[in-house]
C-alpha cells in the first residue's frame, strides 16, 4: 500500500503503532486525518463493500485497526448490560475473538445512543475500552483481560442519564478518563499497567460527551486538552495539573481537532487557538461564528478547516484567517464525525448514507455515494485502504476490489 | 475441594483456589487488580473443566471480581470451542439448576450451554418461569408470549389470555409488561400495572421551598430535620404543611406540578409509610429527571443532582432492609430553571421491590386512609 509519508505516521510508530492503524477516536492524532491514498471514490456497492459482519449488539463507538485486526465494541442484553468487546479480522471480517462483560454502572441512556458510545484506544499492544457504564476493560490484542475498573462503583455519581461518550485517550504513557457530567464529574489518569489512578481531578459539573486532544511538543512531552462547556484545559497527564485555561466556553458534543499547532475548538462557531511550543500556554488566532458545528467534530485538512452542521452544509474555511471559503449541502443528519484522505472527505449520515466529496475542487464536489441502509452515528476507521464503519448491528469494510 | 476440581489434582485445585480466591480479593479503585491479572492468567490456562468451578467462584463476589471472573470463563471457553472442544454441558446445567447460585453465573451457565448446544439449552426455558435471574425469566417469558399469540390468532381466547395471565406474573422487564398488558386489554381484560410493578401512589407532600441557582439540593429544609406530619415549615411563600396527595397515574408518577402548579427554581418533598409484613432485604427503585434525595427511615439513601437528562422507571435501584411494621420513606425532588418544554416534569416514580423486580406491596396505611378522605 502506497502512503504518504507524513510526520504523524513516525508518531505513530514510536508508540508501538503501525503505519495505517487506527488506534483510537479519529485515528492515530484524534483529528480524522488518514495518510492513506487509494481508497474507493465513486463508491458502488457492489464493487467496494469487502465484508459486512453482524455484531451481537448495539453500539456508535468507531472500530478500531492495529495490524491485520479490527476492534469494535458493542453493548447487548435487554438492559444493554453486556458489554462487548470484539475482534475481527481485517482481511475477511471473520471474529478472533468475542469477550463480554457485565455492566457494574448505568445502562441507562437516551435511545438513539448506546452503552457502545465511546470508542477505545489501543497503544498496539493492549486495548483499552470503556463503557458508558463507565466500565473500563483492558485487554491484550488476544483478549486476554489484564485489569478493569468501575468508574460507577468506585464514585457512585458518576453517571448520564443520557449516556457518556466521551473515548479515551493515551498521553505520555497514560491512560485519560474524562468521566464528566452533572454530578461527580470527573477525568482521571489511570495507569496502563494496572488501571490504578494517577491522579484524579474535578471536572465541570456538567454533561459532557466530547474527547480530548493530545498535544505533543517538539521535546516530546505531550498535554492533553480537555474540553467542557467552560473551555478548554490544558493538562499535564503525570499529574493533572492545569497549564492553561481557555475560558470562553465551548460545545460539549462536538470534540476539537488539532492541527499544524493550532486547537479548532467549537467553541462560538469555531475559535482558532494558537499553541505555545512548549504546551505551556496559548494564543486565540481568529473566531468565526460561520463555522459552527454541529453534531460532527471540526477537521483541519492542508489549509482548510471543515466543519459539518445538523442541517448537512458543510462549510469550508481558511485555517489563517476563519474566513469562510465555501460551503455544500451534504445529505445530513450527521451524528458521527467525516473523515478525510487522500483529499477526498467521507462523511456517513444517519440513513447510512456516505457521500465523498472531492476537497480538491474549489467549491468541494460530491463525487461518490452509497446507502449502507442503517443508522450510522459512529466516526469511521480509515486503515490500509479500507474504511470502516458500523451501526447498531453490522460492521462493513469499505474498499476497493483490488485490494480486498 | 471446590466444585469441579477433582480432575485436578490437590496442588493444581489449590492453586486454582488461591487464584480465584486473588480475583474475589480485588477492591474499588483499581485495588488488587495486580495480583487479579496473574491470577487471571494462570486460570485462563485451565481446561473447560473448571468453567463450573469458575462459575461458582461469582457467588458472593463483588462486580469488579465478578467480571474478572467472567473474563477467564470467556477465554476458556473461547479457546476450548475454538480448538473444536466441548464445553461440560452436563455440569454446566447442573450448575445453572441449582438456585442456591447467584443469578449471573447461573445466567452466563444458561449462555455457555446455548452456545454448544441450542437444543439442550431450549429445553431448559420453560423451567425458567418463576426463576430469581430475570435473564433466564425472561427466556421462559418470550416463550410463552408466543405460544399466548399464537393461541389469540387461532381464536382461542380463554386460552390466550390465561397464558397471558400467567405470563404478566413471571415478567419483570417493561417491555414484555407492556406487550403483555396490550394483548390482555386487546382480549377485553383489565391490567392493574400499578400492582404489578408496585408503585407507591400515596403520599404527604411539603413544599414548595426554594431552589434558587441550585442550592436547594444541598439546603435543609424543614422535612429534612422534622417530617412529623403535623409539623408546618417556612416555605418559599410562606407556612407549608403536610398535604395527602395520591396519583392515578398507571406507572405511579407523583407531579409536584400538579398541587403547586408549574413552578421553576423549588424544591418539594413528598412521604409515605410503607408497612413491610417482615423484616426483609428490598430495593427502592425509583425514576427521576430532577435532583432528588431519599431518606428511608431516617437515613439518606442516595441523591443525585443531575437535571432533565432522561427518566425511566427503575432508573436508580437501592438497597434497603425493610423492618417489620412502619417504614418511612421521604423524598426531595428539584425542580431548576430550564425553561424548555422537556424542563416542564416536577415529578418521580418509586416503588418496592426485592431484586428481581417483584413488587412488594405496603398493608395500608393511616396515610392511604387520609388520602381517601
């Protein structure tokens, strides 16, 4: 497979990553940005759907790849208390293996969500997936389980009667919680080794399903951005401690994107923040109110920023300025984030349908679709050619025939 | 020597035994998870055979060791299957037979045997009817939902709805309830759905007291230190007392905003008696979209400040140990500012029940007698 070689792929290696895994929400830097070149276009059913897998549950988390596997989780059971771990294999979507567990927290959630919300992250070596129970397993690639918690158990309050979807992240060898909502709200930095908390600290008591961003610094120290109704934090994943706080507020659904040392936040629209080299404070840039998100996450691609709204326009900006360049009605509602490669954005709505729109042409052009006939809320995968995406009951890997 | 370990050995079953015994040792906060994962990891070596022994391990754990237990039984199996193996039907039915055993293993033992054998394990549903896992009993109820169908379609009607009846008894999900009852009214028979799940539908009311920016759920009001029906409070407009207040809601919500109209930022607090037949263990279950405390006997219970992000009924489930006689509960529900149309509920659901969900119903009660008044 032909790759572009860029900066994030060394990133991704030294983390004991692949080239072309997708480990987390959003891929390797958590932005929905694949280097990946040759994937299908002028989409066609029965050209590019490689393999189409029931799952035994429900779920909108995005699956994950790490070599030749694919991970996805899934919740069952008439309370949605089995939580469901599952991998696949790439090549021809048969299960490796299948784990499940019971929920110790709240499956209560809104019906349109699942227990499945929040995607997990892997390091390429272990799995770690949470729950919106707040049940959190980690697992080795051969699903072997090798330590749990309950966030519920261990803080009662823990809990949305929404659901929680906020995913994991890994930054600087630790393992970020963000466990927000009215209550006991919460993020921890839990050890990889052993899930024991590092440290735990106060969040806003306010709903939250937004996932943060790492920020890693030319000395390799990394921060992680947390986002809530009350800004942005800055925060040292050794110890939690605050760096800096970006105040003016911000969405708690749609997560920002990083990119080129710059935060898009959904925050009024979207708010450019500058950020220092060391990690250690920042810089507004620009504001527009005419990027405003909806559901989906903003995505940063060459010099442009996308952003997607409820009603299905996508809107296209410019990264130094946050003028708005153009916009395209796509066929919304969107629930889950698009993604881009090979300057090409896929976006899948809620009826399943995916349209491709062409980011090279000067006011974006709509050149590929195809109805997969389900739901579809979650951000796809995007890995060595193929994407993948999944409802509440099926996973499909999206490529061309050449490469099936 | 522990449940399915003679094949073992006694060295093999003792380092099975400090194994599990390492699981069942893991505590809140990630505590014990170490010594949890070698553990984990030498059990997963076993063979099949000690699937009953594993099963047997989750009796009486907690959650955390539950699942960790839970963990190597689906590696064993896993591989075991995988490897073109076989599971211990035999013991696994035994272990799933014998209601001595926590209802989730018992479950999961349900869930192994269906997966080498869904023949055998269909033979099991219908013994599941009255079963203490609403898991399995719900197996034995979707059967005999059909076989109710089926009897309605042919025209059969006394038939149909006593396999209903008999049906509506076993269930405890809301959805089955819910099919349930809409096929029995359908047939032209009436449902008490109040009585079946046991919601608490009278009640002595106080309020409104205030909840200005919130601070009403942390604020102690008047019926947090005194809730003797006869006492009067300074409420948020002037004396508040005690008032009888029922509701004939089907699925027991008690509306605030019906006595005290659709009030913003305030804080109301509803009582009743409950009088248990014994002492026994139960569960407070109840359903709530607002802040809320409650005090049973006395105690707090539980509270939550969370506003307008959803409501079912048995959205939180509390344990609580019913003493013979009079039992008092008190509940505090907020209200906030929100002034969207979906902000409008002032209200909860509660009922009693052991932990399947079977309700247990109170004796009447002086407050019941004041209501019909």
């Amino acid at each position: 497979m032909k790759k572009l070689i860029l900066t994030f792929t060394f990133a991704a290696l030294a983390n004991g990553l692949a080239a072309g895994d997708w480990p987390g929400f959003r891929g390797p830097l958590g932005n929905g940005v694949s280097d990946e070149v040759g994937l299908p276009i002028a989409l066609d059913a029965k050209k590019h759907i490689a393999w189409r897998i029931d799952l035994p549950g429900r779920g909108l988390s995005s699956p994950l790849v790490v070599g030749d596997r694919v991970f996805v989780t899934a919740s069952g059971g008439t309370r949605q208390d089995q939580l469901q771990i599952l991998c696949l294999n790439a090549a021809d979507g048969s299960v490796i293996w299948q784990r499940q567990f019971w929920a110790t927290g709240s499956t209560v959630c809104h019906n349109k969500t699942s227990i499945a919300a929040p995607t997990p992250v892997s390091d390429g070596k272990r799995l770690f997936a949470i729950f919106s129970s707040n049940d959190l397993f980690c697992l080795d690639l051969d699903g072997n389980l090798r330590w749990l918690r309950g966030l519920t158990v261990d803080y009662p309050n823990a809990r949305n009667s929404l659901g929680m979807a906020s995913s994991l992240v890994l930054a600087g060898g630790v393992l970020v919680a963000q466990v927000e909502n009215d209550s006991e709200s919460f993020t921890a930095g839990l050890d990889k080794q052993n899930g024991a908390n590092l440290w735990k600290v106060n969040r806003p008591k306010s709903s939250n399903w937004t996932t943060a961003m790492v920020q890693k610094t030319k000395s390799g120290a990394e921060w992680v951005l947390l986002q809530s109704g009350k800004g942005i934090h800055a925060v040292n994943p050794k110890n939690g401690e605050v760096a800096w706080h970006y105040a003016d507020g911000a969405s708690t659904i749609p997560s920002s994107t990083l990119a080129g040392g710059v935060l898009y936040v959904p925050s009024h629209g979207v708010t450019a923040l500058e950020l220092a080299d060391d990690g250690k404070s920042f810089r507004q840039k620009w504001r527009s109110s005419r990027l405003r998100p909806g559901t989906a996450s903003p995505l940063v691609h060459r010099d442009r920023v996308y952003s997607l709204n409820n009603a299905g326009v996508l809107t296209c900006g410019d990264t130094d300025s946050g003028k708005r360049l153009w916009q395209l009605r796509l066929d919304g509602p969107y629930g889950g984030s698009p993604v881009v490669a090979d300057n090409h954005l896929y976006a899948f709505n809620e009826e399943g349908k995916v349209q491709v729109v062409d980011l090279s042409a000067p006011e974006g052009r709509i050149v590929g679709e195809m109805d997969l006939g389900e739901m579809i809320l979650c951000s796809p995968a995007v890995s060595n050619g193929a994407l993948y995406v999944r409802s509440n009951r099926r996973i499909w890997k999206i490529a061309r025939k050449t490469q099936l | 020597m522990v449940l399915g370990l003679a094949s073992l050995g006694q060295a093999a079953a003792g380092d099975f035994e400090k194994s599990v015994a390492a699981l069942r040792a893991v505590g809140g906060e990630g505590w014990g998870n170490e010594a949890a994962g070698r553990a984990l990891r030498q059990l997963a070596k076993g063979g099949a055979d000690t699937l009953p022994a594993l099963l047997a391990g989750m009796d009486g754990a907690n959650p955390f060791a539950a699942n960790y237990l839970r963990g190597a039984v689906e590696v064993i199996a896993g591989n075991t299957l995988a490897k073109g193996g076989t599971l211990p039907l035999v013991e696994l039915g035994e272990f799933l037979l014998n209601k001595s055993h926590d209802t989730k293993p018992r479950a999961l033992a349900f869930e192994l045997i269906r997966r080498v054998d869904a023949s055998a394990a269909e033979q099991l549903i219908p013994g599941f009817l009255g079963d203490p896992s609403v898991d399995l009993r719900r197996e034995a109820v979707a059967r005999l939902l059909g076989q109710a169908a089926g009897l309605a379609k042919a025209g059969n009607k006394p038939a149909a709805v006593l396999l209903y009846r008999q049906s509506l008894d076993a269930a405890r999900d809301l959805d089955q309830i819910q099919t349930i009852s809409g096929a029995l009214r359908e047939l032209g028979r009436e449902v008490n759905l109040t009585r079946h799940f046991g919601f608490l539908v009278d009640w002595q009311m106080a309020g409104p007291f205030h909840n200005k920016d919130r601070a009403g759920f942390v604020a102690v009001f008047g019926p947090e230190k005194n809730a003797d029906l006869s006492a009067s409070y300074n409420g948020m407009d002037g004396k508040v007392k005690w008032r009888a207040y029922s509701t004939d809601d089907e699925y027991g919500m008690v509306d605030f905003n019906k006595p005290y109209g659709d009030l913003k930022e305030v804080t109301g607090y509803a009582q009743t008696e409950f009088v248990s037949a014994n002492d026994r263990p139960a569960e407070l279950r109840l359903g709530c979209k607002n802040a809320w405390k409650i005090w049973f006997n006395g105690e707090l219970v539980f509270g939550r400040d969370e506003y307008h992000r959803g409501m079912r009924i048995d959205q939180y489930q509390m344990p609580v140990q019913l003493k013979k006689g009079s039992n008092t509960i008190l509940v505090k529900a907020c209200q906030n500012e929100q002034v969207e149309d979906w902000t409008v509920q002032w209200q909860f659901q509660l009922r009693v029940c052991d932990a399947t969900g079977t309700a247990i119903h109170s004796a009447p009660t002086k407050n019941r007698a004041v209501a019909a008044k």
